[in-house]
C-alpha cells in the first residue's frame, strides 16, 4: 500500500486544542519532525485537519 510523509512545519502552538491533539496523536512533536504513514482515508483526513501545520508528502 501506499505511503504518506507528514512534516510538521508549523508550530501548534496557540491553537485549538483539537488541532494540539492531532498533532500528538499523528506522532510529530518538534518542529521538522516527520512521521511516515498508511495513505488511508482516517490519516488523510487528520493531515487535512490540520493542513495549515503540515507539509504532506507522497512515496
């Protein structure tokens, strides 16, 4: 199956806490940090969720 690398690019600092928890919840936690995932639908929602956070990448 496919796969997906999510980049945090931007600090989740000062925003809402349901975007905080995705953040953790997707494993990124300093600012570069990247995570490589299953391109599933639940993944692509959370990355879409905080879209403005994240660099999203296809391998």
């Amino acid at each position: 199956m496919a796969q997906i690398k999510i980049t945090l690019v931007n600090s989740p600092i000062g925003r809402i806490p349901a975007q905080r928890k995705t953040v953790v919840a997707l494993g990124l936690g300093k600012l570069g940090s990247s995570v490589v995932k299953e391109d599933t639908a639940a993944m692509r929602g959370m990355a879409n969720s905080i879209s403005h956070l994240v660099k999203v990448e296809e391998i």
